[in-house]
C-alpha cells in the first residue's frame, strides 16, 4: 500500500502544483467566489417569495410589496450574475497577467461580450447576462485581457509624450487594442448571423455550452471531476483546483431549475449546484466523517485532539484542520476512503433522486459553508425526504471510513504506547 501511495503521489503532486499554478484557472475560481454571495443573495430572495412549506406563502402573501421586491432582487442578482462574474473575472485576470491599463481592460471585456451577446429588438437580451451566456463569459474575460496583454507586448499601441498624465497614457495604450479587438468582435458575431445563428453567443451556447454541460454534469463525468478533486486533496492541494472545471456548469444548471421552479415546470437538471453540496461532508472527500469517527470511535490522543479541534470547521464544510491534522494528506491508509466515500456517497444521493424517492433541487444557491441536513432542508424540493437521504449517505460514508481510520487509530496508540514507555524508563 505504502509503494502505491508512493507512487501516486510522485504522479499527483507535480501535476497538482501545474494545475495550481495555471493563472486563468485561478482567476476563474477567484471570480467564481468573489460573486457567489450575489448569487446567493439572489437565491434567497426566491426562497422568500416561492417557498410554499405550511403557512408560508399566506404570510408571504399578507405582507404587501414584499414578493415584487424579492422578484426584483433576484432579476439582478441571478439574472444578472454573468455580468457581474465577468467583471471581476476579467479584473482578476490582467492584474495576474500584469495589465497595467486593467480598468480599461475591464471595460473593454465587457463590451466585447455584450458585441457577441443575443440582441432583441436592439436591446440586450436579459438571458444574455444570466447563466445562458456564463461558458461565453468565461472565455471572452480570459481571451480579452491576453490578447490586449499580447497586443500591447508587440507595441501595438498609441505612445503618449512623458508630459501627459498617467492615466490618460493608459486610455491611449489601450485604445489601439481595443479598437482592433471590437472590430474581431463584432466580425465574427456578424459571421454567425450570415450562418443562421441570431448573434455568435446562440451558437456558442448550442454547440458549445450545453454540449459540455451534457458531458460535465452527466453523473459518470460529474463523479470522475468529484473523485478527481479528493485525489488531488490527498498530497495537500484544494479541491477547489479541481471544482472550478464545474462549477459553472453547475451554477447554469441551478440557474435553469431555479427559473423552472419559480414557473411551477418540471426541474430539469439533477446535477447542480447543490446536488455538489448534499453529500459532501467536511468539504471535499467527506473529511468530516473521518472527524466523526475519531471523536465517537477512536483511542489515540492525536486523533481525538485533532477531531476535537476540527469538528466545528469540518461541520461548516472546512475539512483543513482534518486533513493536515491526522493527516489525511499523503496517508497511505486514506486515500482509498477518500476516494472511494466520493463515490459512494454521491452514487446513493443521486440514485435516490432517480428513482424517485427524494425530489430534485430548486436551483436555490446557499453558501458552500452550509452545514449538512441544512443545506438540503433549504434547497430541495422535498426537504424531509431529503434530509433522510442524505443521512444516509452520511452513514454509508462513514461505514467506508470506518475501517481505515480505526487500523490507523491502532497504530497510534500502539506508537503512544511505546513512546510513553521510553518516557517511563
């Protein structure tokens, strides 16, 4: 066991590093966080108006003004939560890259989006800055910023005397760039329109979008991403070098069953932004019912102060403490569980929702800190069956850890044994 460990992670660890180290990747990520409370924001306010649990809906109902404002709300939070990830995304991205000219930069990814966004009646279609043109979103605020970064690099630009005032010297830097970019913009929506395509964003949607959400958020490449993100865990790295790949494939399809739920149609995504969330326990690969096991089960004062300390962080979805404090990382005993709980705990959850005994989520977005029973009780369409579910699930998963951490709990306490004896004489 010990030589396969070792031999994994002379594999993972320099391809985890790589994949840490790639900017765009990053700034995703970083991107994808920084306006997540928008969305949740959002995602509250439809939970206020459209939650129908008892009596909820007559005192929603009694209170006047208040469904219109939660509407409001969520038009330009979720609805507008494209936008809005494009302008940090594209910030984010030319200070990594070193753009100095990056408000510019910023404004000009914009507009460059919106140049290949869906138009109706010569306005901006509101799906456009929704989860519709989020895959589009991500490219132009990658694509825009380098190539302006390249362009300016060849000194394709417009230099100023040392007499002017820094920040006129930037608009000007840029405005060469921005002009030729615009143009590249507006050319290739022009091209797609010639094709049939109502502006370049439908096509890339059609042919683009759904068909990696298809691949993404089908249960067998779901789970191979979630298993990939516990591997990479285990020599030490975030999970979320791995979940910003789908996370805004998630993100869309919370969006859709969102927008289905609020007009009472039928919930079109299984997988989504919470399904992620339901039976992930501790944060990546389930490290709270590691946590759990040591606090009830386990005999080693290392185990039970460590759990003790990372208990609290573990239920809010923090597994660190666990998995640098066992260690979890690079423990030859607990990869496989790590894996393996992933798997299983995701596989019954989605079964459940199969088969019909538990109900889809509402697209409802919460915080990825959630606790577990009541990130399910407040984002699934049937609540009760929900959080049995995902009991479950949580009982499965520390069944399969159970074993592994009690053989590494003998031996610690068989090594704090010898080490108290040596204290002895």
């Amino acid at each position: 066991m010990e030589k396969f460990a070792n031999r994994i992670e002379r594999i993972l660890t320099p391809f985890g590093a790589k994949l840490q180290n790639v900017t765009f990747m990053q700034a995703i990520s970083e991107s994808l966080q920084a306006t997540l409370p928008i969305l949740i924001v959002g995602s509250f306010a439809t939970l206020i108006s459209s939650l129908d649990v008892g009596p909820w809906q007559g005192i929603v109902k009694s209170i006047p003004g208040l469904i219109p404002v939660c509407q409001k709300i969520t038009s330009f939070t979720s609805g507008g939560f494209t936008l809005l990830m494009l302008i940090a995304l594209a910030q984010l991205y030319c200070k990594k890259i070193e753009v100095k000219e990056y408000i510019s930069c910023t404004a000009l990814t914009v507009a460059v989006f919106l140049i290949l966004s869906e138009v109706t009646d010569g306005n901006i279609a509101s799906s456009a800055l929704g989860m519709r043109g989020m895959i589009l979103a991500l490219f132009v605020g990658i694509l825009v910023p380098k190539s302006v970064k390249a362009l300016i690099d060849r000194n394709v630009r417009i230099r100023m005397p040392n007499s002017v005032p820094k920040f006129v010297e930037e608009g000007f830097t840029i405005l060469l760039p921005a002009c030729i970019i615009c143009i590249a913009a507006s050319v290739i929506n022009y091209f797609f329109t010639l094709l049939g395509y109502s502006s370049f964003q439908t096509f890339f949607y059609s042919t683009i979008q759904i068909p990696l959400q298809g691949i993404g958020l089908s249960f067998g490449g779901f789970v191979f991403i979630s298993c990939l993100g516990a591997l990479v865990m285990w020599p030490g790295l975030h999970a979320s070098t791995i979940s910003a790949f789908i996370q805004p494939l998630a993100l869309t399809a919370s969006a859709a069953n969102l927008e289905a739920w609020n007009l009472g149609k039928t919930l079109p995504n299984v997988i989504e932004y919470s399904f992620m969330q339901s039976a992930k326990f501790g944060g990546g690969a389930n490290l709270l019912l590691p946590c759990l096991i040591a606090l009830i089960f386990c005999k080693s004062k290392q185990l039970k102060s460590v759990a003790g300390l990372g208990i609290v962080p573990a239920v809010f979805c923090i597994g660190e403490p666990i998995l640098f404090g066992f260690p979890m990382m690079l423990n030859p005993m607990m990869l496989i569980p790590m894996i393996l709980s992933t798997i299983t705990t995701y596989t019954i959850y989605y079964a459940g929702i199969v088969s019909g005994m538990v109900g889809q989520f509402t697209g409802v977005v919460l915080p990825w800190t959630t606790p577990p029973i009541l990130n399910v009780a407040l984002s699934s369409s049937t609540p009760l069956r929900a959080i049995i579910m995902q009991l479950a699930a949580m009982a499965v998963g520390i069944l399969i850890y159970y074993p592994f951490v009690k053989g590494y709990d003998n031996q610690l306490v068989e090594k704090e044994k010898q080490a108290e004896q040596m204290i002895s004489e």
